[in-house]
C-alpha cells in the first residue's frame, strides 16, 4: 500500500509540472531545443542512450536500475519513522523534511554499496544552484583503486528548494545521489562485462557534460548519466506512490513511468522497432523515433509555459 495520501500526490502532481520544468531548463542551459540532436550526440556518441554506440549500455542498466530502485524502496517502507514522515510530506516544512532527507540519503548509498558522497544542505555554497552533482573529471584518469575512489557531492538549497512543490526536494536527493553511484563505478575497472559496460557509458556522459556545450533539453537528459539517474529515482517514488504521482518533467519520457509503472518510452523497445520515415523507404534511427515519440512531452510542456 501507498505511503502516500491521495491528496498528497494530487498537491504535488498539480506543481511539479512547472516547478522541476524551470529548473531542469535553467540547469540545461539550453540552444532553446526540445528534442534530441544527431549533430551534438555524435561528437561523443557512447555518451548518449539515443545513439548506437549505447546499445549494450541500455540493456544492462535497465535490468540493475530496477533491482537497485527496489533495494531503496523496501529500505524506507521498512523504516516506520521514515514512512510516517512521507506520509504527511505535503505538510513539511523544507526544514522539518531536512533529518529525513539526511535518512534516505543514508539509506540510499548504503543501498548500493558505494562510498557516501559529500552532503551539503546550505543555500550559499552553490549559490546559483538549487540542486547539484559536483564531480571532478581527473578522477576518471587514470582509473581509481577502491581506496581512492571520488564520491563526489550532493548539494541541496533548502532556500530554493522550499519555493518548490514539497516533494521536489524528495525527487531531486535521490537523483543526485544516484550520480555518486555512476561517479563511482565509472573510476574503476571491474572484472564483471556488465558492470564495465556500465562504467564506460557514465565515464562517457559525465566526460560529455563537461565538454560539450549547446545542450537542449533531450540532449542533455538522454546523457547516460542523466537518462538513468531519473529513471532509478521515479522508479522509486513511483513505487512508493504506486504510480499515482507523474513527475512530468523529471527527465525525459524515456525515464519516466506511467500509471502502470511502465516506461513512457522504451529504448529497447522503440530501437528493436523497425519505423519509417514518411516521406522515404529508410529505416529512422533510434534518436529519429525518440523524437516522434517525444511530441507527447514536448506538447505538455508547451501547455505548462502558457500564461
């Protein structure tokens, strides 16, 4: 059953479909385009999950990001204080919500085993930022032993997190922790084909998001890094609110789930399908039918924006 009252995903869903919009723009930085690119994501195409070159990252990312979003979901359901809190979460002050934030991001790294990153909550040390995964691209090279492995930082802004729809703050710690996980396993060689393949995919995307610029809104939110990191927290909110509460503009639909609990656009599904372009007998490519499938999220948004 539902940690969450009915009424609470009703307040939160009405907002967080402009809140998190703005603030995942602002961050972006965007050209002012929606949809994906070819001419950005080929400049480091295994760094982007519409592009060839990431196949075999989506098949094993998909399968680990499940298992681990429900090691952290039967870890709060578990804790009898940490549930009680999210049960009221729309009555919490940025404040009140801080010592349980501070909960489930312990039990987040735990959860995966991974060294605990930096947690900073302050409104002055990233002061443009709302929310923040700070990393340092000379961790990747050379690679890490355990011992010195980077965890990076997580930093929230309760000052402007509390203009935010309740949940936000929710939404966006167990987004960026999850950044310390891929931060982490892209540092290391591993002896498992999986796991490498995983690691080469963020060490693509966290090296792709520091030196490629020009990014509109599904170029950079189909990062690998990106891609997954959303996918893995509404997998888990959505669990906890048994798919009721639709995070509209947390990531692309291609990391988003229905009420269902299915993916809005699935890249191993929509690449295995052989669509056309109108006009041609050519096959389209995988970024090519992202972006069909994308007008849905693009129209939404188009109707948040409007006065």
């Amino acid at each position: 059953m539902s940690i969450f009252t009915s009424k609470s995903i009703l307040l939160s869903a009405s907002l967080l479909l402009v809140s998190l919009q703005l603030s995942l723009v602002s961050s972006v930085q965007a050209a002012g385009s929606f949809y994906a690119t070819q001419a950005l994501q080929s400049q480091l195409p295994q760094a982007f999950a519409l592009q060839p070159e990431a196949h075999d990252f989506l098949k094993a990312a998909q399968t680990k990001t499940i298992k681990d979003g429900d090691k952290l979901v039967e870890l709060i359901l578990a804790d009898k204080d940490l549930t009680t809190a999210l049960s009221k979460w729309h009555t919490l002050s940025i404040d009140e919500q801080i010592p349980f934030l501070r909960k489930v991001f312990a039990l987040e790294y735990r959860s995966m085993g991974i060294k605990p990153p930096k947690l900073i909550i302050d409104n002055h040390s990233y002061p443009n930022k709302m929310v923040y995964f700070d990393f340092d691209l000379t961790y990747l090279y050379p690679l890490a032993t355990n011992d010195s492995v980077n965890s990076g930082v997580v930093y929230l802004n309760p000052d402007k997190l509390a203009a935010q729809d309740k949940f936000a703050s929710l939404a966006f710690l167990i987004h960026e922790t999850r950044h310390s996980y891929q931060f982490q396993l892209s540092q290391q060689q591993h002896s498992n084909v999986k796991d490498n393949q995983l690691a080469s995919g963020y060490m693509a995307a966290f090296s792709a998001q520091k030196s490629l610029t020009g990014f509109g809104f599904s170029d950079f939110l189909t990062l690998l890094n990106e891609y997954e990191a959303f996918q893995y927290g509404n997998y888990v909110l959505g669990r906890l609110t048994q798919w009721q509460f639709d995070l509209i503009s947390m990531g692309t639909f291609a990391s988003q789930f229905n009420s269902a609990g299915k993916l809005k656009i699935d890249l191993l599904q929509l690449a295995n399908h052989n669509h056309r372009a109108e006009t041609t007998t050519e096959t389209l490519s995988l970024l090519e039918k992202y972006n069909q499938a994308a007008k849905q999220q693009y129209q939404l948004r188009q109707i948040a924006k409007a006065p």
